[in-house]
C-alpha cells in the first residue's frame, strides 16, 4: 500500500459522489428518515438505503445501558452521498489501556447506488462503510435495499461484513470472485488506529439483517429489526447480554426534525437517544432583523465628508476616502458589516446619492478589504432613483451595475488614516483528549488595528483567560517530530495573559487579478516571524492560483520569546469552485515540522456563509511517524452569526473537529490568507447576493 493513500481515498470518495450524484436522486419521503444509533439514516442499529434532505445535517445522542455514550454528526454532502464523524465512550473497554475507558473516533461514509422507483418494483440501495477511519472497533461494510409499502411502512433487508457479518454468519458470497476475500485481517492494535483499512472492506464471513418501520402517527414511529452483529467484544469486555438479535424502538417527534426515541437492544440492554435533523439553508432566526435602508436621495449642496461617513458608519461601512471629479463621485469603502457585500453596496450607494449634489450623475464604489482595492462598482443616479421600487430592482440593478477589477481603479481619493479597536469574548478548545474528551478555555480578548495609510495595518490583540482546563491536560507528546502542534498544553499552562498575534501587515495589488500580501511579527501563539503571499484569481473564473511563503521561529511557551527551532514552510495553493456550492483546495509545500506533501480540502458553501469542509494531509513523515492518527484529517465546520441570530455581523465561528492532533501535516494558522479575505468581493462581482441590494 502506498504511503498516505487512504486520506486520498477517503477524499476521492467524497469527489465521486459529487460527480455521480451532481442531479436530484429521485422522489424525497415527505418527511425526513429517522436516524439509527450510528446517527445515519436507519432502523436502530441497523441501516436503511435512505439519505437525508441535499445538505441537511443530523446530530444524534445516544446512552447504551450504564456503559455506552454516542455523539454522531452526520452530514449529506451531495443527495446521493452521506459521511458522518462519530465519537463514542466506553466504559473499562480499552483492553490495551488496562481495562481503561475507550474514548472512540471514527468517520462513516453511505453512498445511495439507486433511489426507490415508487411507481415500480426497484427498492433504493446503499452501500456503506462504516469506522472507516478510526480505531476499527465498529469496523462493518454492508449493502442494503429499502422499500416503502404504502406512505407508512418502511422494510430493509441487507448483508454485512465485519461487524455486521458476526451474527450467523456464513461464508463470504464474494469469495467466488477471490479467495483472498473469504477471510477478514485481523487488527493489529494501536498502531492501525487512524488507518483505512482496505485489506478489510468487504472480506471474511458476510451475515444478513432486516429492519422494519412503522409510522403509526404523525409523530410516533416504531420499529423493529434483526440486527447481524453479534456484540461479540461488548460481551466479552462489557459483560453485556445478547439474548436476541431482535431489537424494538419507539421514536416520538417532538419537534418539525426532532426525534426522542427509547429502545430495547438484543433483548437486554435499553437504550435513549435523541436525534435532530438540521437544514442549513434556513437559518435558526430569519434574516431581516437589520434597521431600515435609507432612502434615496436627491442630493443637497456641497457634500459633507464627515457626516456622510456618519452616516456609512452607521450602515456598518467605513468611508476611506471620497472625493468628486465633474459628474462622477467617488467613494473609497471598506465592509464592517454585511455578510452580502451587494446589501452593502446598495445601503451606500442610498446614502450617497442622498448626500452628494444633485449635479452628481454617476457614483462610483471601490471597495476595498484591509485597504487593498477589490471591486469597483459604479452606477448612475438615475438607475438608482428609477429601480428603488421596481419588483425586479435586484436584478435590474446588477444587469446595471458596471463592475470591475479595481487593480487599477484610475485616481483614488485621498486616505484617511483609520484605526479600530474593541472587546470581545475569546473560546479555545481542545477537543478527544482521552483524559478528558473536550478541554475549553474562555476569555476575553482586546484587539486593535491602525493603518496609517492604504494597504499598511500594525494589528494586535491580547487574551486573558478567566476559566478553562486545557492547562490540566497532563500527556507529554510522544511525537518523533518537532513538537509544532503537541505541546498545545504547555502554551496554555505557562500564561494566561496571551499575545495571539502582533503583526505589520501590507497588502496590495501588483497587477489585474492578482493579490498580494507580506507580514512580519506574531502570526500565532506558537509561531512568529516573516511572511509573503501571492494569489492569482481571474475575475470571472472559476479557479485560482496561489503562493505563500514563510520564515517563522517558534515561540517560548509564555509567548515572551522564541525557542532555536526555526523552519522555512509554504506552500503552492490551486482553488476551483464546484458548482452548486463546492470548492476544491489542493495546497502543497512543505509543513511546519518539516515534512512535505499536500493538503486536499473539499468544502460545501451555502449562501449565507454556512460551510462545511473536509480535509486530509498526507506528507512523507509517513503513518509511522506521524503516530496514532496515521495521518493528519477532520472536518471544519463554519457558522455565521447571522445564521444564529439573524442580524449582519461578519463575525462567525469554526470548529474543527480532528481525530487527533499531532505535528505531521501542521501549517501555519495565518490570519487574513488573501484566497478567504478576497473571497467576498469576488463571489459579489460574479452575481453572488444580489438579492439583497435593496434590503
């Protein structure tokens, strides 16, 4: 097996189901499967051929009798293909450990073949991999078929392996192809925790189950199956009881995609869970909460710089120059606010032409981010006046807009230095320590940036913990490598007052579709030192080329100097947008430990600024030498605070979930990469938000 080749697998996977399930996959349930105890759609623990809503998310918690707890997010990233990451806890069964708890994480993926003709015969059919990438210990591979009879029955019959192939199993069907495939590889313990295993998938004895559901009301679902997992390791570990392969389940709704269900599991054990079906198109709260748009204008005398910067001010845009050449005005603008630069855009262009001299025919935006100009945006006045209450004054007002690179935006208005500052509340996490599954800190942090002038920023912050325990973590990293990433404990332990970052930073245009950056300073709590950028992205294209490098030296523990380890890293980026709402980033160079390879991130983006990524590195630091993980993988997810709240904010959080966090495969957590800090005005010059130009 070539080295690292799982991670490109995993990702090819994701990549196939995106081309072969691009269309809808036929005729959806009227309401949404209900979840198994693995979190993806089945019976109880058995699977069903069933897929989520295009895009949906599912989060299921489950409690197993005194011994078991399971936590799985599930996400459907094209109609016909479904991963999910799941972290389970048990109770004295890690054996290698001495009997200790068994803190497990392991990743899902289900791929709908064909969905139900429900005019016809065909059942829909599945295939699956369940723990993938994890320890193994749930490690099963299966094929099933799904078929409704009338609107409230639902019966699944399938074969599995693995896992699922140890209750009366008999001799593998597909040993008739290979030999090889009639006998199953054992683990070979810790060292595999991480791998893929493909000298697994689909070998040894093969077993068959059947699940059966019965929607008995609108919000009461039972169901029943016959499960082909023997519990084997629970009985032998656990002391659990199989008494039965059949296993019962009430499900209740409690809510339009809530579920709280109680079953009983082979005959012994009872089992609670609750299960949540989350649509990311439709935010928690509806969008709209902003204050009113201002009117449109008719002008008034000589303009008044300082309150029309007011004014945008207000409107959650910053005036960073203005300035009137015969007809035409011109104002220099940055975004504080709006998610949807066209929303922005709109509101400004509103109270310029409310603010400029009536004799102004023509307003021309350039918008510009950390003082680098972006897009420039000119409409005439009388486009304004005439569309504010069209029916279709969005799309009448971006067939008029005249939009442009403003590489070279001709002569800008003077600059007005610009400084900002504030308070904010600051969350750290460290998450599947199996000491303690989730660490957190949480503080406070005070930041500031001044620019002097156009493109030039000395930013800064500082953070003072008030609560949290990712100090109390006590495992010394056991890593062959430079400790990059291991020693996350010691920066928490040594101070609690931080320096994240403390940076001089210049960004800049060299040329049409090209972006540049270059820093010098703090970049991160573990490293600091020099850094260059340079992103090529082609208005109106779907791809982008980038390059960074950096020389960085990684700093004390209590941040107030640096340790001797130094390393030149980079890497060379290509970007391309994958419609509807994917994009593909492939970034190779070398990683801050020193090893070299390639990083592939496939994200799914939302036009509200929900995303969800997947990522796998793989470098020549190898599975051996990275350690338990074999390689560097998770997910990301980021939501916007207007999906939350409703109102406009830029503000948003991530959250990346990794298996393990180790230094093979670590790059340098740069803040304001231009790929992202371009992003915006990009997708908004292409067409993106337009919708809500007028709002």
């Amino acid at each position: 097996m070539q080295r690292g080749r799982p991670g490109l697998c995993l990702l090819t996977a994701w990549g196939l189901g995106l081309a072969m399930g691009s269309g809808q996959s036929g005729a959806q349930m009227a309401d949404p499967p209900q979840l198994s105890h693995y979190g993806l759609a089945g019976h109880i623990e058995m699977p069903a051929a069933s897929a989520l809503p295009d895009g949906w998310f599912g989060l299921s918690l489950l409690q197993y009798g005194p011994d078991v707890r399971r936590g799985t997010l599930a996400f459907q990233l094209t109609p016909r293909l479904t991963g999910a990451f799941r972290y389970s806890w048990l109770r004295d069964f890690d054996l290698a450990a001495g009997g200790a708890s068994l803190y497990d994480r392991s990743f899902d993926l289900q791929y709908l073949l064909a969905a139900e003709d429900e005019a016809g015969w065909r059942p829909a059919l599945a295939i699956g991999l369940r723990d993938l990438g994890g320890t193994g210990d749930f490690g099963a591979e299966y094929l099933v078929a799904s078929r409704h009879f009338g609107p409230d029955l639902l019966a699944s019959l399938g074969i599995g392996w693995g896992r699922l192939g140890s209750y009366h199993g008999f001799r593998n069907p597909l040993a008739g192809l290979s030999g090889r495939l009639a006998r199953r590889p054992g683990r070979q313990g810790p060292e595999d925790t991480g791998k893929i295993g493909f000298e697994r998938f689909f070998r040894g004895d093969a077993a068959l189950f059947f699940g059966l559901d019965w929607q008995a009301s609108d919000r009461l679902r039972l169901s029943a199956e016959y499960s082909s997992d023997a519990m084997a390791e629970e009985e032998a570990v656990l002391g659990y009881r199989h008494r039965s392969p059949l296993s019962l389940r009430a499900s209740y709704r409690i809510g339009a995609n809530a579920m709280l269900s109680l079953a009983l599991v082979n005959g012994s054990e009872m089992a609670l869970s609750y299960s949540q079906l989350i649509n990311p198109r439709q935010p928690a709260l509806p969008s709209g909460r902003e204050p009113a748009p201002p009117a449109v204008g008719p002008g008034r005398g000589d303009p008044d710089p300082a309150r029309l910067a007011a004014e945008l001010r207000d409107q959650g845009l910053r005036l960073e120059g203005l300035s009137l050449q015969g007809e035409t005005a011109t104002l220099a603008l940055s975004n504080r606010l709006w998610p949807g630069l066209p929303q922005g855009w709109g509101r400004a262009l509103r109270l310029a032409s409310a603010g400029l001299p009536g004799q102004t025919k023509a307003i021309r935006l350039v918008h510009s981010e950390k003082g680098m100009p972006l897009q420039q945006v000119t409409f005439r006045r009388a486009d304004l006046e005439a569309l504010e209450f069209a029916p279709d004054g969005a799309w009448q007002a971006w067939v008029r807009a005249d939009i442009r690179d403003a590489a070279r935006p001709g002569p800008l208005p003077p600059f007005q230095p610009q400084i900002s500052y504030g308070l904010r509340p600051w969350l750290a996490t460290a998450a599947f320590d199996p000491d303690n599954p989730l660490r957190l800190d949480l503080g406070a942090e005070l930041y500031a940036d001044w620019s002097p002038w156009r493109g030039l920023h000395f930013s800064g912050a500082l953070r003072q913990k008030l609560i949290g325990n990712i100090d109390s973590a006590r495992r010394v990293s056991d890593s062959v490598l430079p400790h990059v990433r291991s020693d996350y404990a010691e920066y928490a332990r040594a101070s609690d007052l931080q320096i994240p970052w403390a940076s001089v930073d210049y960004f800049f245009r060299p040329a049409p579709d090209f972006y540049a950056r270059s820093s010098f300073g703090l970049f991160e709590p573990m490293f600091g030192g020099l850094s260059a950028e340079l992103l090529w992205a082609p208005a109106g294209r779907r791809f982008a080329l980038g390059a960074e490098l950096n020389r960085v030296w990684q700093r004390d523990f209590d941040g107030r100097g640096f340790q001797d380890y130094a390393v030149t890293t980079g890497h060379l980026s290509a970007y391309l947008q994958l419609p509807p709402g994917y994009e593909l980033q492939l970034d190779a160079g070398r990683y801050l430990a020193g090893d070299h390879g390639a990083t592939l991130t496939l994200t799914r983006r939302f036009e509200n600024g929900l995303a969800l990524a997947l990522f796998a590195t793989l470098t020549d630091a190898g599975t051996r030498d990275f350690g338990e993980g074999a390689f560097d993988k998770g997910i990301q997810l980021t939501l916007p605070l207007p999906w939350l709240t409703g109102t406009p904010s830029l503000t948003e959080a991530r959250l990346t979930l990794r298996p393990v966090q180790r230094d093979g495969g670590a790059r340098l957590d740069l803040r304001n990469r231009l790929y992202a800090l371009t992003r915006p005005a990009r997708a908004a010059a292409a067409g993106e938000g337009w919708g809500g130009f007028w709002r």
